[in-house]
C-alpha cells in the first residue's frame, strides 16, 4: 500500500493527463459489476477501504454500487480495483452512468390494443436472472422462439426480472418447456408461469 504523501502526488498526476472522467456529480459514483451472489454491502465497502470515505454503499444480485465523497478517491478506485479478483470473482468497477429514459414496453399492436389497459388478457410468465443490460425488445425477441407474444417488459421492481405475455397457453406452456435454462445475453435464464396472476 503506497503512503498518503505518494498517493496524493499520483492522484494529482492523474487529474492532470486524464480529463475523460465525469465531472458531474456521477464522478463520485462507481457501478461495480460482476460481484459474486453472496457479496453484502459490508464487502464491498471493506473491499474499497483505504481510498476516501464512502458515503453510499449499494449491493443488489450481481452488482452495486459505492459513491465517495470526493471525485478524485473515486477516479482512483475504478484505475485501481478494475479488473481485479473480489471474493473469486474478477469485478468490474466504472463511473456510473445516469439513468436512462425507460423505454415504453412492447404490445403488440396487431391484438387491437393501443395501450396496456385495453389489450386483452394474456398469460403471463416470468422471465428470471436477466442481465442489466437486458431491454424489452431482447426479452420479446427471445419470447418469439415459443409463440405469438402480446406483451414484454422490464420488471424494474425486482432486479433481474422480465415480463411476458402470450395470449395462447399454448404458447405459454411452451415458452415454460422450451425457453425455461435457455442463454439471453449470456445468462441461462428461469421461466415460470406467474402464479399470482389469476388467468380467465
């Protein structure tokens, strides 16, 4: 571990060549990725220790995220913990990006419907341990392969989630056999029908 006096210099050093960073508040927050499933808010913030206070500290399924006070601990944090070996797994540490506007989910417009309240009932399943970076159209387009799709979404309450409707349980059951242990965006994802959802 380099000392307080070495740190500093090489910290400035950086500011000085490196002007890519963010200089938003998004500076000081870090997205960690590729954290393993029993990784706990206390980890994380252990595992950053040593390079400036932490303010926030964030761990859901797979990823999570660590804000420091000042921008520069955080410049140094992602140049020093990329990449490296946390708990067995190679972790990913960038600068946060901010939040995307959401996209509006799919219906298919061909069942008559111009928007959710008004289109038919459907039978739905859901789709667990997505990626992140899943959107709506990867789930429809994977829903596909089992029947007609007539709605697909983004869980944004439970992480990891997705959301699929099929107006023939036909098509249900079949996206249940066939789709269920299948790769989306590199992860064997989990298909069930939605038992909380009373079908007519």
């Amino acid at each position: 571990m380099m000392d307080s006096q070495t740190r500093n210099s090489t910290k400035h050093a950086k500011h000085e060549v490196d002007q890519s960073f963010p200089t938003t508040t998004m500076a000081r927050r870090l997205y960690v990725g590729r954290l393993p499933t029993e990784a706990r808010s206390e980890d994380v913030s252990k595992f950053f220790d040593g390079y400036g206070r932490i303010v926030d500290c964030r761990v859901m399924t797979g990823f999570g995220f660590v804000e420091f006070e000042s921008n520069k601990d955080a410049e140094d944090a992602v140049q020093q913990f990329n990449g490296k070996s946390f708990m067995g797994a190679n972790i990913v540490v960038e600068f946060a990006k901010e939040s995307r506007p959401r996209r509006e989910p799919y219906e298919d417009r061909h069942s008559g419907a111009s928007s959710r309240a008004r289109r038919p009932p459907g039978i739905r399943i859901l789709v667990s341990g997505l990626s992140r970076d899943t959107s709506w159209q990867d789930l429809k387009d994977f829903g596909r392969d089992a029947g007609n799709v007539s709605f697909a979404d983004i869980n944004r309450d439970v992480p990891g989630q997705g959301i699929l409707e099929y107006l023939s349980r036909d098509d249900a059951d079949r996206a249940v056999k066939d789709l269920n242990g299948k790769d989306l965006r590199g992860r064997a994802v989990r298909v069930d029908l939605d038992d909380s959802v009373t079908l007519h």
